[in-house]
C-alpha cells in the first residue's frame, strides 16, 4: 500500500519522450488528502506544458511549498497562481520582501515558514538550513518512516536527513535534487555510503547527476528509483 504518491512535472531529465525537460525542479505530492506542489520549475511555460500533457490539474493543489528561491525552483509562479488562486504557499525562512511580493502579486498567499511547523496531518516543512542559500524541506510521515522531499540539498544530503531524524525519526525515502552533478567522486561516494548505511531509498532527480545514480545501482539496486520528468511513483 502506498501512502504518498509522487508526480515530477519539470526536472531535467525525463521519462517521457514529448515532455519539456528544464534544468529545475516541480514535483506533485498527493498524500493524505491533500495536494502539494512542491517547487515550481524555471518557468510557467514548462510547468503548464508538462502539466497539461500528463493530465495532471492544478488547480487542486492545497499548498505550494517552495524549497528555496533559485530561479529553477520559483519561475512557475504566475502559472500556478493564475490556475489556482490563492494557493498558500510556503517561503523559506529569510524570504525577504521583493520575492513575497512576488509570490503575491502572482496572486497566490505567501506564509514564510520561520521554523518546523505541521501543514497537514503527517506532512511537515522542516526548519530552513543555510546552504546557502536558505533552503526547507518537505518532509511526509509513513508507518515505515519518513519520506524526505529536497530542492537542491544546498545545506547538504547529511545535514537535512538528520534534521529529520531529529525533529521527526526515521528516514525512509529521499526523492528530489541532491546537488551531486558537478562533485567530485569521493563526495558523491561518501553520499552514497550514507545513504546506504542507513538503507534510504533514493530518487535523484533534477541536480543530483548520474554518478550517485550509478553507484547505488551497482551496489544495491533495490535502494534505487530512477525517474525523470513523468514519473509516477508511489512510497
Ligand atoms: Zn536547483
Ligand atoms: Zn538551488
């Protein structure tokens, strides 16, 4: 049974051949209920393309949680804001003014996020990290651990799970940008030593690069997912 499941809308590898793929990162959450969009890709361009090809509508989502305010994570903005008004949407901590009024005057309803606090039943935005830049994660509860949602990891892969662990317990899954493409082998190594000792499924996606990729998939395939722009995945 899964409890959350998972849509990338915009990343920058796909699994579907018609779809645009952008360097950045949207991902569809449905669990509990709810509809989270978590990032918003470069641009409203790619977000209503790719969103209108898989058939995904939204204008259901509940809640926007934007990791942190890279251009790769926010561009979507006046599209999300024009099909769904008014959606909350979740700053990270040190926001500023000029990007909340962006956020507004794209006519959605900016909440910065100044530490962890619970959204829904079981799904929490953590506390946000200095990378920099300030970055938040979203992180989703299951009865066989946490599902940990990531930007771009600017803080580091370390960093966010064990803020995790702290706050909330046991990782189980992270799915999202893993700023991995451009590091040397022994950082993406050691990465991948962590995630392995720890037994945590992951599912690099948009700046994570293929070496991690391709280590895990060596060592321990069934701690692997791969996906791209058109995965659905269920956890
Ligand atoms: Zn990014
Ligand atoms: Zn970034």
């Amino acid at each position: 049974m899964s409890y959350v499941e998972v849509t990338v809308i915009v990343n920058d590898e796909s699994v579907k051949p018609k779809l645009k793929t952008m360097h950045g990162l949207s991902l569809l959450i449905e669990a509990y209920g709810r509809v989270i969009l978590f990032d918003l890709g470069p641009s409203s361009e790619a977000l209503q393309y790719n969103a209108d090809l898989l058939g995904v509508d939204l204008s259901l989502v509940d809640a926007l949680v934007i990791s942190h305010l890279h251009s790769d994570h926010v561009g979507g903005a006046p599209y999300l804001g024009w099909i769904a008004p008014s959606t909350k949407s979740y700053l990270p901590y040190a926001t500023g003014c000029s990007f909340t009024q962006y956020i507004r005057r794209n006519g959605l309803n900016p909440v910065e996020v100044l530490d962890w606090i619970q959204v829904y039943p079981g799904v929490h935005i953590s506390k946000s990290i200095h990378g920099p830049p300030w970055e938040q994660s979203l992180v989703i509860e299951t009865p066989s651990g946490n599902i940990l949602f990531t930007g771009c990891c600017h803080p580091g892969l370390e960093t966010l799970v064990s803020e995790v662990e702290r706050k909330i317990g046991k990782v189980r899954a992270v799915i999202g940008g893993l700023h991995l493409s451009r590091a040397p082998t022994n950082v993406v190594e050691r990465a991948a030593v962590y995630l392995l000792s720890k037994r945590i499924v992951s599912i690099p996606l948009h700046c994570s690069g293929r070496e991690l990729l391709e280590y895990l998939n060596k060592v321990n395939p069934s701690l692997i997912i791969k996906a791209g722009a058109g995965s659905q995945i269920a956890l």
